[in-house]
C-alpha cells in the first residue's frame, strides 16, 4: 500500500509498517467513517459519483431560470389557444395509433398528458440526489411521490381548466408503476397501487380538482400496461374518445423513439403534439452511460489550445495485481489453505491477507469487488477528457490494463520485480508525443547498501513542439511527518537515502533546462513542510551542499535548495476536501511543480500561481487513495 498510519476507529486494525502489508484497510472503513460525511454540500460534493454531479446545472436550470418557467407558459399558452379549433377538428387526432385505426372523427375529445415534468415539477427530488451524490433508486423515487411535494409546471393549471370548460376528457398516462408482482381483480385492474393514490393526491393539490380514477393510467396498472411503452394506454383512451393533443416531456409521451420520422411527424409539433422541456433526464439519454454521453457530443475545440491542453492524474491502485498472475500462482487456495497469512507467495505477488481483509476471497471477488470499481471510476474520469493518467502500487502492465477505459493504452511500466510497480497510460489520439525511462536509482538497488523501494518513471511529453517532463514516484512509506532523522524509524531512513537520488534528477532536469512535474504517492506530507518553514537538515548546514542522508531533516527542503536556480520548484496546495472522515489518505500524494514549467503555462489557468489540483474518491472498493487531478495548459 505504501501509506503512513491514520488513526483509526477502536474496532478498525491500525497499519502497521510497510513491509509487513498489514495496512489499515481504509477503503474497507469507509462504509462506518462515511457516518461523519454529514458535511456541507460543498465538501460532499467533491466526493459523489459524477453521475449525479453531471445533472448540476440542468437541475439548476430548471429550478431556477425564469426562462424554462416562460417556455412553459409559452407551451401551454399557445395550447390553450388552439383548443376550441382542435374540438372541431374531427378528423384530426394527435394519436399515431388511432389514426391507424380510423373511425374516430364521432368521438368526444379529449387530451392526453404526461404527468412528470410535463404535469408535476419533481425537480426537487433530482436536486436532492445532486445534493446528496446519490443516483436514482426505486424506494427513493417512491417516498418521493408517497410525500405529495411535486407542484405544478407553470401554465398546466389554466390549460387544463380551460380544457375541461370546453368539455375535453383530460387524461394522464404516466410511467409512475404499480408495485410487482401484481395481483389483477375481475376487471384486470392491480389490486393495490400506493402510487396511483398519492398521485390523485398530488394533482388534486397541484391542479385544484381531483381526477377520476379512470383518468389516471399508471404502468402496470393492468397486465397489458406493462412496460413504459404508452401506447396500449393510448389504445385505451382512444377507444372512446378522440385524442386531440399529446403532452410530454419526452418523445415516447407521443410515439416510441425509435419509429420516430422527423419528416413524418416534424410537422406535428405545436399543432396536435406539445413538448415540455426537461433536461434532467429522458429517453435521449437514460440508457447511455456516461461515457457514452460525452462521446455523443460534438464539441468545437480551438485546436491551437486543444493542443496546448494537458489533464493528468495521478492514482495509487492499492495492490492492484493481475488476475492472471494471481490463478497462474493458484494465489486464492494457496492462501486460503494457509490461512491467510501475511505472506507472500512470491515477491512478484500481494500478502495473502491484503485482499482477505477485504473479504476479497476468490477471483470472482476480485473482479467485482476491486478490477470494477476501478474500471467504472477510471472510465467517469477519461469521460472528462483525461489525457494522461501515472499510477502506483501497480502489479504490470496486464494489471493496469485490466481496467484501462477504452481509448487509452499503457506508455510504459517499471520493471521491478515486485507487487508495486509503477506506470503511465496516455490517451490514445492524444496531440502529443510521449517517451518513457525508468528512474532506478531511486529504488537504492544499486547503492550501498542495497535497498528494496520502488524505481521512479519518467515520461516525457511532446506538446505543441514543447518537451514536458513528468516523474511519477512512489517513495518509502511509514515516514509522513515530522523529523525524518527520527533514530527509531528505519523507514524514514530510508527515505532520507531517496533523498540524494530524487534531488539528483531534479538538477538534471533543470541543467538540460526541462520544463517538469513530480507526482504521485511520495509518502509525505510535503505541504506541512513548506507551511511550516521546516528546516532540510538537522545540522543547520546548507542543502546546496552535498546530502549526507542521516542529515536530511525534510525531504522538500533539502530537495528544493535552488542549485542551481532553475531547479527551484513549488508544491501545490491540493484541494483535500475529498478525504474528509479518513475517506482516503489525506496528505500521502503530492504535486510539485517546477519553476520551469509554471513559466510555461497559461498564467490565466493558474491558482496562486500554480495549477489547481484536487483529491477525488474512487468508487468504494477501488482504492484506499483518492486521485490527484489536475490540468496543465500551456502558452
């Protein structure tokens, strides 16, 4: 895992040092710590799925705009206008199947609507799942319509008056569903239906007269009404009566999307078929994922600044392993028939007892529980336009491809020999050049003595003709603050150690005058560092000097001296607010950007002068880190 100990909860295992593996199982935590996210909405915010996030501002829109309030009235204005006319039309009908069927032109009229969004308001149950980052659910949907809130869409009120003044049947056909599985009467009508109840409630508070129970169709209501196809239903009406005009908020209120024909039925709209905005959700999208939406787009880009435009993350995968290197070692019963020990099977494999811990047990658990959540969250994020992506604590390529999204592929990987390794993907087609090489003198397996820590990797972007260089580490664990010279710790001994190779690459970068970036897990809290005006070494002599290890006091200090001057470099000051309640690890992954780089960048772009970063949490279950995200935009 590579982290430094959280305090944890009497009844949650505390971590102990790195080679041990036996780390406190944050990610597993979450389930009782989230019981303190009873935070503003603006802290909980960074934290929920951007499935939720993503209906922000339609909700907002839709709430809030006097303009979806005037296009409303607009709507129903205008119908109002037409009613008496559309009475006398009697060889006019707005239903598709009725006109398939014809003799109708005798019958009494009447008009059909949709009730959500077309009838009642229920914004506020879609703000309440932004609010909360919660996504749709039955029961949450069902306490929602048994509470009667939903109010009335602007202008429905007037039209429907005067609609039953001139004597129309006003109908409406919603997909809001009588519970399964049903029990039918004598006449083929469900037995029990709450949500029919309260939704005469709710109309007969919303409109100001109740309804007749046969003028309000709910799916499933009888067993040929069951599915959210509303054309039996509109079967139903149009055996009696003329349906003169189609209210709805979505196309299938009027016809089933895919026998839409815009020649054919263009001409319908305003006449006998009247839309009412809704952009929160619909047939147009429900069934995407979100992935798919935003391939759906068709966006303009200036492609001078696309070019210069840059979004990179950074993630510590928790153990992430290849499940074809777990069954080819038979790691689940091997481990299982030891008892889960806290032993590896090899160096090139997890503990036995990281996933056990997890109540991860079998390859089957495996994929559901950890390869998922991760694939699901990568993918929301490459959604966002993700260029380039450095992770650690990473298994091989095989493992990091596993949960790659599509479209991007795996740039290169370090090779040790090991559970944790570290490694970038880029996004394939992405406007840039890219080159990699491997850091191993950060790993101190060629130093004397030996040591045993992860190798550094080094990728070199190609951005409008600019060379951009980023290192991606993951440094020695157990040492997150205070003295590193602290006698008792040998971790952090050996992050003093890492100390001299580290500052030796960042020199080289500055002399070869390389624009560059360090992220990743570096194990330490850096901020505190510079926040606190921490000295580099204990002995007061100056970090230009030569690094004599046992004296490196904190790590950015000693690494930052400013020889020579172009090696000058800032941490930035991450947005953290997405660990609150020990959701992940708060202060572990860190940004530092060099000097050389920030002369580089869109100063318009910048946050205190650096690049604004920020924590975001993974789907439960797919790490015990948040990710670091930021955008790099270049002059």
């Amino acid at each position: 895992m590579g982290c430094a100990p959280l305090t944890a909860p009497a009844n949650v295992r505390a971590m102990p040092a790195e080679g041990s593996s036996m780390y406190m199982p944050i990610q597993r935590a979450r389930v009782a710590l989230l019981t303190f996210a009873a935070l503003a909405v603006s802290t909980a915010s960074l934290a929920q799925p951007v499935e939720s996030r993503e209906n922000l501002n339609a909700t907002l829109w839709y709430q809030k705009a006097v303009e979806r309030s005037a296009v409303t009235l607009v709507v129903y204005r205008d119908a109002t206008a037409k009613l008496v006319a559309a009475r006398h039309a009697t060889s006019q009908t707005a239903s598709l199947e009725q006109a398939r069927q014809g003799h109708f032109s005798r019958k009494p009229p009447a008009i059909v609507l949709d009730i959500d969004e077309t009838v009642l308001d229920n914004s506020a149950y879609n703000a309440g799942l932004v609010a909360d980052g919660e996504s749709y659910t039955g029961p949450t949907w069902e306490a929602w319509i048994a509470a009667r809130r939903a109010v009335a869409i602007p202008g429905v009120k007037a039209m429907i008056a005067k609609a039953r003044a001139l004597r129309y049947r006003v109908v409406f056909i919603t997909n809001r569903a009588c519970p399964a599985p049903a029990t039918y009467g004598a006449d083929g009508r469900h037995t029990h239906c709450p949500q029919k109840t309260a939704t005469l409630d709710n109309l007969e508070a919303a409109l100001g007269y109740r309804p007749d129970d046969a003028d309000l169709m709910l799916r499933g209501e009888r067993q040929d009404w069951d599915t959210s196809d509303k054309s039996a239903r509109r079967l139903a009406v149009a055996t009696t009566h003329r349906i003169a005009m189609l209210f709805g908020d979505d196309l299938n209120d009027f016809v089933l999307p895919a026998a839409y024909d815009p020649d054919q039925h263009g001409t319908r709209w305003g006449t006998t078929w009247f839309a009412i905005p809704n952009p929160m959700y619909g047939s147009w999208g429900d069934a995407l994922s979100l992935q798919q939406r935003y391939d759906g787009l068709k966006p303009w880009r200036d492609p001078a600044t696309a070019a210069r435009r840059v979004r990179v993350s950074s993630w510590n995968m928790e153990w992430l392993a290849s499940a074809a290197a777990l069954d080819a070692a038979s790691y689940w019963s091997t481990c299982a028939a030891k008892g889960w020990p806290n032993e590896r099977l090899s160096n090139e494999l997890p503990y036995c007892d990281v996933y056990k811990r997890d109540n991860i047990t079998s390859a089957a658990d495996f994929l559901a529980k950890r390869v998922e959540p991760l694939r699901r969250t990568l993918a929301a994020q490459a959604a966002l336009g993700l260029d380039v992506l450095a992770v650690q604590e990473v298994q091989n390529e095989a493992a990091l491809r596993a949960v790659l999204p599509a479209g991007f592929k795996v740039a290169c990987f370090t090779t040790r020999a090991d559970a944790q390794n570290i490694g970038f993907a880029v996004r394939d087609g992405a406007p840039f050049g890219v080159s990699c090489r491997e850091l191993r003198s950060l790993s101190l397996e060629d130093a004397t003595p030996p040591g045993s820590v992860r190798r550094g990797l080094e990728l070199t972007l190609d951005v409008a003709g600019r060379k951009v260089v980023m290192l991606n580490v993951h440094l020695k664990a157990s040492c997150p603050t205070g003295r590193m010279d602290a006698a008792s710790n040998a971790n952090c001994r050996t992050l003093q150690r890492q100390a001299e190779p580290l500052e030796a690459w960042v020199e080289q970068q500055a002399v070869a005058g390389m624009p560059f970036l360090i992220i990743g897990d570096w194990n330490r809290d850096l901020e505190a560092e510079v926040n606190g005006h921490y000295p580099a070494r204990n002995d007061g002599s100056d970090p230009k000097g030569p690094i004599q290890p046992q004296n490196v006091n904190n790590l950015f200090p000693e690494i930052n001296d400013g020889e020579p001057v172009s090696s000058r470099m800032r941490v930035v000051a991450i947005d953290r607010r997405a660990s609150a309640g020990k959701a992940c690890h708060e202060h572990l992954d860190q940004l530092v950007v060099s000097d050389l780089l920030l002369n580089q960048l869109d100063a318009s772009s910048l946050t205190a002068g650096v690049p604004a970063a920020k924590l975001v949490l993974g789907e439960s279950g797919a790490s015990d880190h948040c990710r670091i995200d930021t955008v790099l935009r270049l002059r």
